[in-house]
C-alpha cells in the first residue's frame, strides 16, 4: 500500500513538473512574442509620424509606406489616430483618417467582432466609433443580434448616435435601455445639432435621466439655437427641470432679455433664487441691480453670497455696494457687502 502511494506521489510529481515545464516555456514565448510586437509597433510608430503629419496636416501626397502590416502596425496608428483627434479639432484631419480607416483597417475590425475575447471585440467597437469606420455599420447592426456584453451595447448606441441617429433615437425609446444620467450625456454629446435637438420636441415623454441628461448637454454644448428650447423649460412643473433649465442658459452664457427670469428672484427655492444671481452676470448692472440688491438681502447666505459677487464684478460694482452699505439697515447683508468688497480690493 506504501509502495502504491509513494509510485502515484512520484507519477503526480512528475506530470506537475512537465505542466510546469510546459507553463514556463509557454510563458517565455508570449513574453517573446510581446516584445516583438512592442518593437515593431514602437519601430513603425518612430518611422511613420512624420510620414502622418506631412500627409495629414501638411496635405502632401499619401505614401503606400504608411498602409499597415500586422496588427503592431495597425496598434502604431491607433496610437497616431487617437492623439490627433484627441488634441486637434480640424474637419480635414478627422475626415483623412475617417477615409484611411474606412479602406485599410475595416477588414481588422470587422474579423475582430468575431474574437471569442471581449477585449478585442471592445477595442474594434471604439476604434469604428474613433475612426468613423460607417462601412462597418450593417456588422455592428448584426453584431447586435449576437450575445453581447451590456459594456458592448453602449459602444454600439455610440456608433449608431454617430452614423444612424433614427436608429439611435430609436434605441434610446425602448423601456429596456436604461443608463445613468452620465452615460446618457455621454451618448448624446456626440449627435449633430439637428438630431439632438429632437429630444427637446418631445421633452415630457422622456425618462427622467434622459431629461436631466439633455438639459446638461445642451450646457455642455453651448450651442446658441438650445436657449429657446432652454427657456421653454422654465415654466416646467418639476423644480428640478427649471434648476438644470437655468444652469444650462448660465453655462451657455447669453442672455437676450431678463423679463423670463425676473419671476425666479422670488421663488421659493433658494436654489433657483441662486441660479438667477449667477444668471445676472451675463447682464449689464444697470438692469438688473433692483433685482441683485433684493437677492443680495436673501435669507439664504449662499444667494447673498452670489448676488455679492454678481454685483462686485462689474465696472462699477465696488461703487454699487458701498452705495447700499449707506442705505441697507439688514446686518447679514451690509456684512456680505463689506466681505466681498475687501475680497475683491484684496485681489487687485
């Protein structure tokens, strides 16, 4: 029986070693192989940027060397690709690299939609969006049908808001789709203006998030034709709608007329009353002082706060404020007054 045991321990011992073996010797060759591919990618990255910026920012003849060789080539351009569009906003740069992607790495990225790993399926998926890779739209539309990751489904919604926006709106009006305020801001910010501003036609038959999520992209974007759409907002029932409404005309920063917001100087909420003083600041004082000097006695400290230093940061705010300390018998508001006028003498 000891015998037995110590011959079964020995056989163990030795199937452990040659799995160890085999382990290491396999570990050793993906190490290889990574350097490898790390070397021609850095190689080709180090001999084609400045082929990339001839033919992209110096508009010279495209050269074949730049047309990639293996997938450490194709990893050199994405890395070339991503930083021009991250740190360059320039219409022919981004339509250069939509035109290579669409001709040279299509093919890549279409047979790594089919990759058993979901990292590779997740890097095609960004790269399409990236790249504006639209040949791929009718493969990411049957890629849909297939098992996919939740992770995967928001990148292909980004895709569609890019290529197929009635596709798009149509994704985000099914009950099961239900993502968080942010991830909804992130899927709207990339529409084209046309197609954003749908979402405010129909404003009361959106979810609450969606709502919250266009009012702060319509900031975001601070595009001039949302601030009708903004304004309509304001006679809302839900208080929320009118805060979000408000900060977003803040954000976009011009105010054409001041008689939709007078109403909110006296509003019950202290957040609105807020809004409205930091509102003003994209008006001249001269029509709006009444108004910040009725704020700026507010029992609330942080609207006697803004409305402060609303009025302290015109021309001739200092002379406004010190105007109001000889006139105004309300404690908080001569010493939020005082406050603000040291503190802005002070960074003189």
């Amino acid at each position: 029986m000891i015998k037995l045991s110590i011959s079964l321990l020995l056989t163990v011992s030795g199937v452990l070693l040659v799995v160890l073996f085999l382990f290491t010797i396999y570990l050793l060759v993906q190490r290889k192989r990574e350097i490898r591919f790390a070397e021609v990618r850095d190689t080709f990255l180090q001999n084609s940027e400045q082929h990339w910026y001839n033919y992209l920012i110096n508009d010279e003849i495209f050269s074949v060397v730049l047309v990639p060789r293996g997938r450490a080539q194709v990893a050199a351009i994405e890395t070339i690709f991503s930083s021009y569009l991250k740190n360059i906003s320039n219409e022919k740069v981004e339509h250069k690299i939509k035109e290579f992607s669409n001709l040279y790495l299509k093919k890549l990225y279409e047979k790594d939609l089919s990759s058993k790993r979901w990292s590779i399926r997740m890097n095609a998926l960004y790269r399409i969006a990236d790249f504006r890779i639209e040949a791929l739209l009718d493969t990411c539309q049957q890629f849909e049908k297939t098992k996919i990751s939740e992770e995967e489904y928001f990148q292909l919604l980004k895709i569609y808001s890019v290529f197929q926006p009635e596709l798009f709106i149509e994704k985000i009006e099914e009950s099961s789709v239900n993502y968080s305020e942010s991830e909804y801001r992130r899927l709207f910010v990339l529409l084209e203006d046309d197609v954003f501003i749908r979402l405010f036609e129909d404003f009361n038959s959106w979810t609450k998030k969606i709502q919250f999520a266009a009012i702060d992209t319509a900031a975001v974007k601070r595009n001039m034709q949302y601030i009708d759409r903004l304004k309509q907002l304001l006679t809302h029932e839900m208080p929320e709608i009118k805060i979000r409404a408000l900060k977003g005309l803040y954000e976009i920063g011009v105010i054409d007329e001041i008689d939709p917001y007078v109403p909110f100087v006296t509003s019950d909420m202290w957040e609105i009353r807020l809004m409205v003083a930091k509102i003003f600041q994209h008006v001249p004082l001269n029509y709006t002082y009444a108004y910040l000097e009725q704020l700026l006695q507010d029992e609330n400290w942080w609207v006697r706060s803004q409305a402060a230093k609303t009025i302290v940061e015109k021309r001739e705010g200092i002379a406004k404020l010190q105007q109001f300390l000889e006139s105004s018998n309300d404690p908080y508001a001569i010493e939020m007054a005082q406050e603000t006028i040291v503190r802005k003498r002070g960074s003189k």
